[in-house]
C-alpha cells in the first residue's frame, strides 16, 4: 500500500485574535484564521490581489504556547495538514469545512 503525503504550509497574517476554549477533558485548543495574499500582473499591466482565508486550529501545549503571540494582523508561518469537518448548525442543516490542523507555529512578526 501506498503512503499518502497531507502537508501544508502558508504564510499570512491573523484575521482576528486567536480563541482558546478548552474540551470537557481539559485539553486547550485555539482557533483562528489566517489570510494569505497573492499578487499579480494582469495583462492590462495592472496589479491584482487575490486573498484565500485558511482556518487554522492548534491542540495541546502548541495552543497554549502559542495563544499569547497570536494577535490580529500578526504574520505567522503555520505548518500542518487539512482536514474536513461536517457539522450540523441549530436549524439541523448540514456544512462541511477545511481547516488546517497546525504542527508548528512561528510568529514572523507582530502587530
């Protein structure tokens, strides 16, 4: 069989603080959301911008470690994989999202 490759690395900059909650267990866990900005020139010779937004969650002594420095507008450099999700909201419909479950964590600049 096969060995499979799920990795991801981006570099933006933090749409909002990061959120720590904890589970029923006790384990931390942080959720925020990082924007990545790509530029190019179109034929008109004109500069274009595109934004992708990436949610991100971290678990454990990374979530805890990290929450600290991870402020709005904050560059950071996140590393780790995707993963889908499927939930159902308070009127029973159901949503899928991806996320990017972190590994590591680098703050590249605060705000």
């Amino acid at each position: 069989m096969a060995r499979g490759l799920n990795k991801v690395m981006i570099v933006g900059n933090l749409g909002r603080d990061a959120e720590m909650r904890f589970t029923p267990s006790g384990k931390p866990v942080i959720h925020f959301s990082v924007a990545v900005n790509q530029f190019w020139k179109g034929a008109d010779s004109e500069l274009h911008t595109e934004t992708e937004w990436f949610n991100v969650v971290a678990w454990g002594n990374l979530a805890e470690n990290s929450k600290k420095h991870l402020q709005k507008g904050s560059l950071v450099y996140v590393e780790g994989r995707l993963q889908s999700r499927v939930w159902q909201d308070s009127e029973g419909l159901q949503h899928k999202s991806v996320e990017i479950v972190a590994r590591d964590i680098l703050l590249l600049s605060g705000k």
